[in-house]
C-alpha cells in the first residue's frame, strides 16, 4: 500500500450499508473519505446521513437539493 492518504468520494445514504463501507474505507484502506448525499425528493430528512457522517469523523460532508433536476432530467422524460 502506497503510504500517501487516499481520498474516496462516497455516495452515502446515511443507512447501514454506507456507513459500514465508510468505516471499512477508513479502517482497511486508511482513506480520507468524502460524503456525497443527494436530495431526490425521496421523502426523508437528509440531515441524519449528515450527523451519522460527522460522528464516523468525517471532515468533508456535500449534501445536494437535486430535486428540480431529477425530476427535469429523469422523472418527465419517462412521461413523453
């Protein structure tokens, strides 16, 4: 293993599955880890997934209101 940090960018939902990849990405890999948290509309609180992230430590946290272009880009087209 290269003894420079790596920095990984992960799509976290907050739920189980991401965070034990998190914590498995910190602990295995020793990697910086970056939370991605999109908004799609999908009817839950988007800040636990930031508080659950802030408590496995980690320092670089993005949280998107991606709504107006899923629903655009994605939900409409489906309907043409």
């Amino acid at each position: 293993m290269s003894s420079s940090p790596k920095k990984v960018v992960l799509a976290y939902s907050g739920g189980l599955d991401t965070s034990v990849i998190l914590r498995w990405l910190q602990d295995a890999h020793d990697a910086e880890v970056v939370t991605f948290t999109a908004d799609l509309g999908q009817g839950e609180d988007i800040e636990p997934a930031r508080a659950k992230a802030e408590s496995l430590g980690i320092k670089q946290i993005f949280i998107e209101d991606l709504r107006e272009e899923f629903t655009r880009d994605y939900v409409f087209p489906m309907f043409r």
